[in-house]
C-alpha cells in the first residue's frame, strides 16, 4: 500500500537561513567544489576531516564491535598489566596468532592499544581510560543486544514499538506498563546493569549539587543501591530511603546492610506508578528513570512526587538529555534509537523536561551543568508553595 507524500508546495520553511542551508548543501554535494577543496592548501585540512567524519559515519558499526571484541576477549584487561607480545596475548585471548594481531591492529587504530616497540603491546590512552571503567565496560558488553535489534533499523522504526525486542524483554521492568514483576529472577540483570553503570552518574550528580542542604533524601528506582551508597560516602547529613519494586530492594538489604544496620537507609518496596510515594523527604531523586517512560506515565509519576514532597522540597532529576551542547550525538541518535528499541521512552531536552514539570505541578526548576554532560544533566524543581 502506497502512501501519499505531503505536498511540498505549502507551508514550507523560508528565509535567509533555508536559502544559506540550501545553498551550503548544493556545494558540498558538488564533486567539482569536493574536487577544489581537497587541491587547496587552505582547505585541504577541512576536506580531510569531513571525509574522516563521514567515513567514521559508515564504519561506526565495525568500530563497536572493535570495541566490544577488545573487552569481552580480555584484551584491555590484559594490556592494563603489559606490555605484551602477541605470544601472550593469543594465549588469553584464544585466538588464533593472525586474528591476535589483527584484533590488535584494529584496536591501536582506535587508540585502545599501542605498540610500545614492534611486537610489543600496552593501552592506548582512550584503552587506558576504558579500562578503569566497570560501568562502561559492561554497557558496551549489553550493548550486544541493542546491536541485534538495530540489525534492520528502518524495520524496527516502521514497527511503531508494536513487536517485542532483544531491548524491551531486558528491560521490561522499565517497559512495562505495570512493572510489579514478581521474583528477583526477573530484575536481577537489569539492577545489576544499573548498579554497575551508576557510578559514573553518581560521580557527576555529588560534584553538582550539595545534598548537605537536605535533612532526608529518598531515591525513587534506586536499584541496588549504588547512587544512595555513594550518596552515603559523601554526604554523612542526610538521612536516607530507596524506592523500587520488591524484587529490586530484596537485593538491596544484602548491598547496603551496612547503611540499613547503621538505620542510615530504609527501604521502601513498592511500584512509583500506584504505590504511594513515601513521604517525609525534602529531597528526591530520579537518577536516569524519567527517559524509560513515555510522556503521559512520566508526568504521572512527578504528579505523584510533587504531591508526597513538602513545600520546600527539592527534585533532582539526573539523566543524559537530549540538545545538550557537545553531547547532542548522544540525546538524539544513541538514546533516540536505544529507547526506541526499549519499546518506553525517549530522550528530553531540559526544556522539555521543565514543561513535564510545570504540568505535574512544579513552579521553579532549574538546570545545572555537569562536568560530563555526554553521562548526564540535572534538573533541580521545587513544587508550587503553599
């Protein structure tokens, strides 16, 4: 069945800007200008990065999976503790002597190895940086799965999030509608996941904002209990509470008995989106939840935050968004697919998001930069005074 495409004879964008963009596209599309920029000296150096960006375009894919060879082989590990010759490193990696060296090649072109002297093998710097960072290191093994539903990316879009995916079944706690999962057998990688990755957050989210203000502080969807333990270490005013279903905070009691038997942290078992939301906490958390739900369960839920929190009460909304400077790549086209392939959510930007609030009822909310913005940004709001 064919679709009509929408006349472009009306209501089409004009000014000085459609005509400069149009007039930019036709020239770089022409091979002639291609032609004279790259005999230039002047801009010779401008044609060779835009050539070497348009073809880290096409081959992004294999550099993944450069990437994810170089963990999931023991590679990085290895080299962390080097140099090495390729004796040693096909004797950990199990590979064969030429698929050693030509990982390892593949991996020095991306600066995750280098070659101290010919045959001999340490980390390059961004390996060096790589290999230090449990959080990432397992994103970039789970991302096994999102590269399986991104095998036909036009054949999921075209699904319109009907059909379940490699994502979705992982993340079904964050998918479903109603995430009252029974058992922990069902929540445990996904908590597992979060905890691991979550340090990298909470590292940025305690280097912006001083929780010292606050007296309580409860973290909805907190998992096992990484950010409120780092919150912890941090931060020894406040007294704290976790939320999450009771599948999740079973396993929380065994990661932070400490901070329990120290009557530091209670523990709420529940589901946000129709338990009530405790309340006696100035400060509450929502660190990377609001981006796994979809608009209508997201300003539900701060509804429900702004009516449990007390009138000087502080939210802290923590997560990757969308239309950060220098991190735009990653808002639009890394969380826009990989929520996509979620089947919940999608990537806001901080103006979004405060509009999401002032519909849930908060009257002030402000962003705050982070050192790292391409991990997360923070929106702090406050409710209407009453």
């Amino acid at each position: 069945m064919s679709r009509e495409i929408p006349s472009l004879e009306t209501g089409v964008p004009s000014g000085w800007r459609v005509r400069w963009l149009a007039w930019r596209n036709r020239l770089l599309a022409s091979k002639r200008f291609q032609s004279f920029a790259a005999r230039m000296p002047l801009l010779r150096p401008v044609a060779r990065r835009k050539a070497t960006a348009l073809f880290d375009l096409v081959a992004g894919f294999t550099y993944t999976q450069v990437l994810l060879a170089s963990v999931e082989s023991g590679l990085l590990e290895l080299l962390r503790e080097g140099p090495f010759d390729f004796e040693a490193i096909a004797s950990r990696t199990q590979l064969s002597a030429s698929a050693t060296e030509r990982l390892v090649r593949a991996a020095a072109a991306l600066d995750l190895a280098e070659e101290v002297q010919p045959g001999w093998w340490t980390l390059g710097q961004q390996g060096a940086a790589l290999s230090s960072n449990a959080g990432a290191q397992a994103m970039i093994r789970h991302h096994k799965l999102l590269y399986a539903d991104l095998a036909d990316p036009l054949g999921l879009l075209r699904d319109d999030r009907r059909s379940p995916t490699a994502l979705s079944d992982f993340w079904r706690y964050a998918a479903s509608d109603d995430p009252a999962i029974e058992g922990t057998d069902s929540v445990t990688p996904y908590s597992e996941l979060m905890a691991t990755s979550q340090a990298m957050i909470a590292e940025q989210v305690m280097a912006a904002y001083d929780f010292d203000r606050h007296s309580r502080v409860l973290d909805i969807g907190g998992g096992h209990g990484a950010f409120v333990r780092a919150l912890a270490q941090l931060y020894r005013k406040p007294q704290l509470g976790l939320m999450d279903l009771p599948g999740v905070t079973a396993n929380t009691q065994e990661a932070c008995a400490d901070l329990i038997a120290e009557k530091r942290l209670a523990l709420h078992p529940g589901t946000f989106f129709t338990d009530p939301i405790p309340e006696g906490y100035d400060c509450l958390t929502l660190v990377r939840i609001l981006h796994d739900h979809d608009d209508e369960p997201a300003i539900k839920l701060l509804a429900r935050i702004r009516q449990a929190m007390p009138p000087r009460g502080r939210l802290i909304i923590a997560e990757p968004m969308a239309a950060t400077p220098h991190a735009e790549a990653m808002g639009d086209a890394y969380f826009g697919l990989y929520l996509w392939a979620m089947r919940s959510g999608r990537p806001r930007s901080g103006k979004e998001i405060a509009s999401m609030l002032q519909a849930a009822g908060f009257d002030s909310f402000r962003q705050i930069s982070t050192s790292q913005p391409v991990v997360c940004s923070l929106i702090v709001a406050s409710p209407l005074h009453s």
